[in-house]
C-alpha cells in the first residue's frame, strides 16, 4: 500500500495540536519527555533562534580587527629599522679588539715569565721575590684590563639601547599608524556592505510588494509600500547606529592597546640601560682580581 510521509507529518502535527487544545498541562510534560529520550539516544532538539544567535555571534567574532602584537622583537623584523645591523657590527668590532687585547696581554705575560724561570727549580721560584712581584704586577694588570672592557661593553650596550629608545619610538609610530589605517579600511568595507545590503533589501521589499496579489488596487500597493519603508527606515537606522557604536568600541580598544604598547616598550628599554648601568656599580665595588687561565 502507498504511504505518503507528508500525510503522515501533517497528521501528527494535527494530533499534536489536539492535545495541547484538551490538555495544555499534559501535553507540555509529554514534549518534555520525548525531548529528554531523544536527547538520551543522541538526537537533540536544537532551538533555530538560539542556533542562529550563536552562528551570528561567531560571525562577529571572525570578523573581529585583531592587530598583530607590537614589541621589541616585532619592531626589530621590520624593514625600516636599519640600526640594529649598525649596532651589531659596532659591538663585534669592540669584542674582536678585546679578544685581541688580551691575546696580546697572555702572550706577553707568558713570554716575560718563561724568562724569569729559565734555569731555575721550584722550590727557588718559590722563594724568589722577584718572580712574586712579576706575578702581582701581571695579575694587577689583567684584572685592570678585564674590568676596563666589561665597562667598554656595558658603556656601549647602554649607549645603543638608549639610541634605540629614540628609534624604537619613531617605528612604533609607524606600525601603529599602519593598523589605524587597516582598521579604518575595515571600518569602510563594513560600512560599504551594510548599505549595499540595505539597497538590496529596499528592492526586494518594493518587488514583494508590488507582485502581491493580496493587495487590489495601486493605493493598496502604495500604502503598503510606505509602511514597509517606514519598517525598513527604522531597521537601518539602528542598524547603522549599532555599527557605530561597534566601531567606536573597536578604535577605543586599539587606542588603548597602542598605549599600553609604547608604556611597556619604554620600560623595557629603561630596564635595560639600568641593568647595564647596575652591572658597572656592581663590578666598581667588588674589585676582583682576574686571573688567566
């Protein structure tokens, strides 16, 4: 026998509404009960507005402006920032000197001691005031020269850190600006659709209106017509208003973030001239002695 599915839906909604009509009570606990056996066997009833809700909302998550993260680092990849390169070479000029400073030093110092000894046992060099006194001398010396270079390090990574704090500003300024500039070309594009969208809208209402047939005459279609505008009118507006508001939101928050960026990069950079600055007080008052090895 031929059974049609459509029939059948219909009839069961048509029961449906039977129930409610004798037993509202009865009929809302028995919806209840079969959402719930539904939901124990892995089929769970969905409401469509509540669905919708969420799939705008992830929409508007999407579409939400996330600017990339500002920070020393960041700002030393970017193309503009030529001083680093100029730093770096400065400062591996400085170590290369030094390294061949104390190369110089040892070999001096070895070749003045390999005289001092020559022909002479160890229990005599122990006891050789003279040998005692090199020693000191070429350990005051190493010492002195040791500590004269960590100073020439710390003085020049103290110095460029400083000269970066000028520079780094200057490039923050960019980057920044460049994110306002995609935020508003954003802003502009949101704006561009929302009113393609409402001219979108408008033609199809006026199209709905004018092929119904409910509506005889062309007073009708016209009355009609203005009540549909009026509708739509105040639909735009809020929706423009609430754009608006979104983007006002979106330029304060980036505002903000741009802030908190050129406080905390500040601070950074002071950091370090301080602890370069810290790192020469410290060596000043512990006066240790350098050997080599």
């Amino acid at each position: 026998m031929y059974h049609d599915d459509s029939e059948t839906s219909l009839l069961s909604r048509l029961v449906d509404f039977m129930a409610a009509l004798s037993d509202p009570g009865g009929f809302s606990k028995g919806a209840e009960k079969q959402a719930e056996t539904m939901k124990g066997l892995g089929i769970e009833q969905t409401d469509s507005k509540a669905e919708a809700k969420k799939k705008e909302e992830e929409k508007a998550k999407k579409e939400e402006f996330k600017p990339e993260p500002i920070t020393i680092d960041t700002l030393k990849r970017e193309k503009t920032y030529k001083l680093g390169k100029k730093q770096l070479k400065e400062l591996d000029t400085m170590r290369k000197k030094h390294l061949k400073e104390r190369q110089t030093m040892q070999k001096n110092h070895c070749a003045a001691i390999d005289k001092l000894v020559k022909g002479k046992d160890k229990g005599a060099l122990l006891q050789d005031a003279n040998v005692k006194k090199v020693i000191s001398e070429q350990t005051a010396q190493w010492s002195a020269m040791v500590e004269r270079q960590r100073k020439e390090e710390w003085e020049m990574l103290r110095n460029q850190a400083e000269a970066g704090r000028d520079e780094y500003k200057k490039l923050i300024e960019i980057v920044q600006a460049s994110q306002v500039k995609q935020l508003q070309a954003k802003h502009d594009k949101d704006i561009k659709d929302m009113n393609a969208n409402q001219v979108k809208m408008s033609v199809e209402t006026a199209k709905e209106v004018m092929n119904d047939k409910a509506l005889k005459t062309k007073g009708d279609k016209d009355r009609r017509l203005r009540e549909k505008k009026e509708q739509n009118t105040k639909k735009f507006m809020q929706e423009r208003k609430t754009v608006q508001i979104k983007q006002g939101r979106e330029k304060e928050k980036l505002k903000t973030i741009h802030e908190k960026q050129v406080a905390n990069l500040d601070g950074d950079i002071q950091a370090t001239i301080e602890m370069y600055t810290n790192e020469a007080m410290q060596l000043d008052i512990s006066s240790k002695t350098e050997f080599f090895v």
